[in-house]
C-alpha cells in the first residue's frame, strides 16, 4: 500500500520533532501501522528553514491554505498555535473532508465543541492525544483505557513549566521571581510566562480532560483558574512542615449538582505519588469507580515527547480514516447526542479543605477570636500552627489547615477575620486535596 | 440498534465484577459504546452462585462449551484461569467466529502465538488488557499510545502480592515468612502463593508486554525467573541504608543482539517514583526513544479493577468487530507478518548493577582480598559498606554495589569470593536498576 501522506502546518519545535520521529522510526511505525505513514507538505514562513530539516523530500508553501487544500494530503498536522488562524485551518481542513492531528489545547478548549460538530458532519477524526500532557497517552486512556467507568475525578500536574518552579522553590527556597527568570533562561518558561504561570494553559488542558471524562462539552470559560505567581517559599516551606508539597493542580470532579472545574495551587500529601512528581514532567490521577486511582506521568513537553502523541495520533488515524466513523472512538469519549448537560459549578460552592496563613499580633486571646470566627461559619480545623516570633518581632505566623469547608464559607471567614484589629494584611489561602482512596 | 450478547465463562471474583460493572454502569457504557453490552449467558460450575449475583437474567450452564457454541453469543469473555481447559476454550469461541475478551495471562504468555495465529486466519479479536496489571490500561497505552516509538525498555512492579510482601517487610522490618502468612489471611496471597512469590505470575504478564512493546513473538520459556522468598529484611534495610528500595521488578530490554527479559528482585533509587509504588499498587516504566520514560501506576488486580479492563475490551470490541480485520490494532502491536525475529538472550549475557552482601571474618586483609578477587575480573565497585561487627561476634557483614557488569562475570566473581576460607556461606546477589533517563 502507498505510504499515507501527511501536511504539516509549522515545523517548529514540535513540528521538527514530529519530522524526525516519522523518519527516524519509519520501520517501526509501518511494522505497526500497516502502513507508511509520509510528511509530503510542509507550511511555514521559514522556507529555509524547512528545507534545513526536512532536505528536499518534501513539497514546502509559506501558505498553510495551500496543504489545507492539497488534494494530496490525507492528514493535516496542525502545529501553528493559537485560536484564530489555526481554527480557520482546522475547518477548511475537515470541510475538505482531511482527517486532522492537533496538539492545540488552547483551540479545543475554546472551539472544540464547534471543530467536533463539523468533523462528526463530515465524517472526519480531530484527534489531539499531543494537547494534553505532551508524550503521556492520557486521552487515550481516559477515553478508551477507562471506559467502563464513571469517572469520579481527575487532579492532574498538567503544565510543566509551573511545577519546575514549584519544585525548585521548595527545594532551593528561592522566590518566584528568581525561579521564573532561571526556567526563562533554560527555556522552561516563555518569555511571556502569562499562560504557564497563571494556570491558563492548565486550564485548557483540564478542560479537554473533563470533556472526555464526563462526557460534556467544552466549558473553558467555566473553569477556575488561579496561578502560582502569588506564592510563596515560606508558604511552600510551612506547608511541607505539615506534610504537604503545594502543586499547581487541575481538578476536575463530578458531583451531584454538576462538575467542578478548577486550577490551583493545592496542597498534596507529601506521601502521595503524585505529590513527588518533580520539574516539567506531568502526571495525572484519575479516579474511576471500577477501578479506583490509576496514575499517568511522564513529559508533558518538548519536541520528541509531544511528536511521540502526534505520531500515535498519525498511526490510529491511519488504521481507521476509510472505516465508517460509526466505528471510531469519539471525539469527546461519549456519542456526541449522548453528552451530559449538568452544569460547571460556580467556585463557591466547592468544597475542599484550605490552608490558611495570617499575621497577627503576638498576643494572649488572638488566637481565640481567630478560631472562634471560623467557628462562627462552622468551619472546623483540623490542624494549627503558631510559629515563633522572630528576634524583635511584634508579630507571628499562625498556620492552620481546615476540614472540608465551602468556598463560599472560607471567603465569608478571610473577610472577616482579615478585619480583625490584630491582623495584618491579607490572609493566604491555598486549597488542599487529600487525594486519598475512597 | 440491539444491545452486543456476552458470554462470561467463569464468575468468581473477576466474573462478578465484570458482571457488576457492566450493570451499574450500563448507561455510561452504552453512551460510549453508542451500542448496550450484555452478559447474555454465563457458564460456571455453580449454578447457585450464578443466580446469587446475576439474578434470572441470564441463561446459566455448567458447560463452558454449550457457550462459546452458542450463536446468539458474539464476545466471549474468558475468565476460567488456567492454560488446559481454558486455551481449549478460547481456541473454540476463535473457530466459532467469535470476540475473545481475556484476563488469562498464563494461557497468553505461554499459548499465546497460537491463539493469536488462529484469531488471525479468523478475522476475530483477543482482547487481553486485564492480563497485566489489572485495571491500569498498559496494554492500550504501550500497543498504541506510544506506538510512535521504538521502545527501550520496559520496568514494572506487576505482582501486586511480591509488592506488598516488600513494602510489608520493609516498614515493619518482618521476615519474608510472617509478612506472607499476613498476606493470606488478608487475602492478597494465595494459599499456594508459588506463581505470585516465585515470579512466575509476573513473568508471564512480562512476556506479553515484551511482545507488544518490541514487536516480538511470545517466549514465556525464555524468560528468566527469580522470586523473593530468598530476601531478607536485612537486604531490604542495607538496601534503604544505600539509598535503594527493594521491588520484584519485570526487566526487558532491547539490546542490540536481542532482548533482555528477565523478573528477579531488583535494588531501585528510592527517590524514584515507581520505588514509591507500595503494596498491592502495580507500575510499569517504559522507555521509548522519542518520549523518553513514561509511567502508569494503579490497582493490579481485584474484582472491579480487573473488571474495569475487561469492559474496556468490551467496548472496543463492539465497536471493532464487523470492522474489517486491517483496520484493527493487531494483537501484539506490530502487523503478524512484520514480527522481530531477534532473540531473548541468555542471563549470562545481561549487563546490569550489582548487590552483593556476604560475611566475612572481621580481621585485616579480607577487604583487600575480596576487591583484588573483583578486579581480577574487571568488576568495579560504586559503593561499600562494612557494618560494625556485633557485640562479641567475630564475622560482619560487606555490603557492596559495583558498577555495570555482565551477569557471567557476576557468576564467576561469587564462586570465586565463596570459596575465600575468610567467607561464610553463600554471598547474596541482588540485581540493581537505576532506571535513569538516558
């Protein structure tokens, strides 16, 4: 059989790396396959560029259209990035009735729903096992792997570049600030850091997760996202005291009323495994009611280990581009008729246990007031601690971790206590999942 | 459109789950599946017990053959255990034209190439995802998300009973007896616990990963197989003091004359994460050249994880199975006539770290003797420990980890060292992973 031919859009990073994988283990993918599978196209503005990595076997445009287009090309591989172009791409590619591979989580958190309409109409796979977690087959288990389970939760390390700074500020002590600059330096975190440090990026990833977990539509808009840019080592430090590492985590979890969809930095039991996954890998725990916690981790960037979920995406979409679509997995896991209308929750009514730090005044009865307002909401603590005053210090650090509390309970508590006379500044808040069995 | 007919041989622990699964979570199934997948029929020598969990809705027989000839059946699921009756009856649903679902690791490893030669002339699947560990979905994961790769290696914890033996032994410091004894009156060892102890259950599970991660026939027999009733806690705790943990580990490993595959105890840096992995938890670590280490970890056995496997089959049979066969992901990964032909090398020929741990008189000169005795056979050494003789004895323990070296030069050196006069009884060896990146 003639080799399957491949339009790539943009051979950056990721792009090259697909390049090389595809030639480098081309007798091992064919041996799978049944099949070679062929870069023939490649778009990109840097002509010479392309022609650097990928020599003269391959026709090149600087006009993506123009692959989109190729009544050659059987699969187009959408590597340019963002929402805007890239969506244009992928409909004129199914509208041309091209099957797709994607590592886009930002286009199929945000168009997803619309992209997986026109592919069921047309008959055609939008397949995008490289938008989450980068080598890791997460969607792959999630939606086929686990099938016979109603998934009850999903907490993920999804976005690599934050974790490295989470993991060096614990282990060095170092400031945000200082840990950003050096991921910037060794090419972890973007010069622009915005969607990695602010959990946007993670919020994509999660809701494609919840998507295919559930079994509902994209609702990026829904999810919660909060950063790490506020934290801080000691926050870090006194939490491990505790028994905690604090993660940048998605968590995604079905509850009667809906689901929540959310991303922060969260405090993890220290002895969890995921707790221990360190630097830019990912992993993600996933909870199902059959088989309880199962566990993916590996490296959820860089050129190789994204191509490796482009290229399985390539092999599957192969075996499968000429059988009736009624046969293929679907897009979102579930039927597309069949998907679940329960609603994202707002964040006050999650429920989780929280670790607040304050600043108070080093004094008899301060800690009374403070335990007895949170008594007042009914929140319970579950573990407290008043740190010594520093040499010459008027103030110390009190530290406590909560039982599980409403998000609207905890709010109500910080507002009031950060009005007590004793209080200085804000009242750190950080989440906390016990992840455990059960 | 109406709902797939299964026939379950088999409803002990597994079948129940299966059974329980496939019923409490039918509507979630089905809106996956876009089909209902029904147990129709179930075969099992207690017709009572049938009739406990599965009520008047199925048809029940004592005959495991009337089901597999039976025409309404279309996916038979094989839960008998066993290599004599149950390959009879897996090769009988095959001639019959039907599905094959199976969790019967010893009857894949060692009749494997058999059964999956005559599912091919039939144009049928075997479907096997709950023969290794359980509910965590390798087999999908390593058949075809990491199909983009040429894989390295693959390391794995994949006996849920030898992993809570250690972990057991290691954080109470009991012996190999007590814990084991432990282990079967909680039920997590069986009364005759050779498969699980002597590594012969994770051997099998090793030789099916080995075939679908290298593209490589089944060769139970050439698996090299040591257990862990020889370890003591002893080991386990030099091996903590050393900074390595103790795990019954499956090895295969693509060399370039042929593959290493071999189960034994196995020393593992304590700061990795599948070192973390304890009690009856499952991981399996797999390199691949483009990914670089993945990792997936969860439940490797019990009722509903192993059943949350098998309904996973379920539902890619029904969707695959009046697919025509091309268009399938072939049973071991790679296409049935594009199969390595490379072969399992002999232990002799395996290179890896060493444990060594022998007693000796505590007097000058023993040292000397016994790492002149090494380097004679160009053996490195990493790291030594001698312990402190006790009070009033007169031999002490060397502990040693050497570098990289051949498994024949091994052999020769402990002959050598046994027969020191300063040496007592037996040296005990104990093979070493680092399982780094690289």
């Amino acid at each position: 059989m003639n080799p399957i031919k491949v339009g790539l859009l943009g051979i950056g990073t990721v792009g090259g790396g697909t390049f090389r994988v595809l030639q480098r283990n081309q007798e091992e993918i064919a041996r799978r396959a049944g099949r070679a599978i062929t870069i023939a196209m490649v778009a990109d503005r840097d002509i010479a560029k392309v022609r650097a990595i990928a020599g003269d076997t391959v026709r090149v445009t600087a006009n993506a259209f123009e692959v989109v287009d190729d009544p050659e090309i059987e699969i187009v591989v959408e590597l340019i990035g963002g929402t805007s172009i890239a969506r244009e791409l992928v409909l004129k590619a199914i509208e041309n009735g091209k099957q797709v591979v994607t590592a886009n989580k930002a286009l199929l958190a945000t168009h997803g729903n619309e992209i997986f309409a026109a592919a069921q109409r047309k008959g055609v796979t939008v397949a995008f096992e490289a938008a989450v977690a980068g080598g890791v087959p997460i969607i792959k288990a999630l939606r086929e792997g686990l099938s016979g389970n109603r998934i009850e939760w999903i907490a993920g390390i999804i976005n690599g570049t934050s974790n490295f700074i989470l993991s060096e500020m614990r282990e060095k002590g170092s400031s945000f600030e200082a840990v950003l600059t050096q991921a910037q330096q060794l090419g972890y975190a973007e010069a622009d850091p915005t969607f990695d440090i602010q959990g946007i990026d993670a919020a994509h990833k999660l809701t494609i997760l919840a998507a295919i977990g559930f079994g509902i539509p994209m609702q990026f808009a829904a999810c919660y996202t909060e950063g790490i840019a506020e934290l801080t080592s000691q926050d870090i430090r006194y939490a491990e005291e505790l028994g905690y590492r604090i993660k940048l985590l998605g968590v995604a979890k079905r509850m009667p009323q809906g689901f929540e969809l959310r991303v922060h930095p969260t405090l993890i039991p220290a002895k969890r495994l995921i707790a221990n996954v360190e630097g830019v890998m990912n992993a993600i725990l996933v909870k199902g009611d059959a088989v309880g916690q199962t566990m993916y981790y590996g490296p959820g960037a860089g050129a190789e280990p994204t191509a490796s979920a482009i290229v399985a995406d390539l092999v599957d979409v192969t075996r499968m581009h000429t059988v009736d679509p009624r046969h293929r997995v679907p897009h979102l896991a579930f039927q597309p008729d069949r998907l679940s209308a329960l609603p994202i929750l707002p964040m006050e009514a999650v429920e989780t246990s929280y670790y607040l730090r304050m600043r108070v005044d080093d004094r008899a009865g301060v800690l009374a007031d403070i335990t007895g307002t949170l008594a007042d909401l009914a929140i319970s603590i579950d573990a407290m601690v008043q740190k010594e005053p520093g040499e010459g210090e008027k103030q110390v650090d009190i530290v406590m971790l909560t039982h599980l509390t409403r998000e609207k309970s905890i709010n109500a508590a910080i507002a009031r206590i950060e009005a007590l006379p004793f209080v200085s500044g804000k009242v750190t808040r950080i989440r906390l999942e016990e992840l455990g069995q059960g």
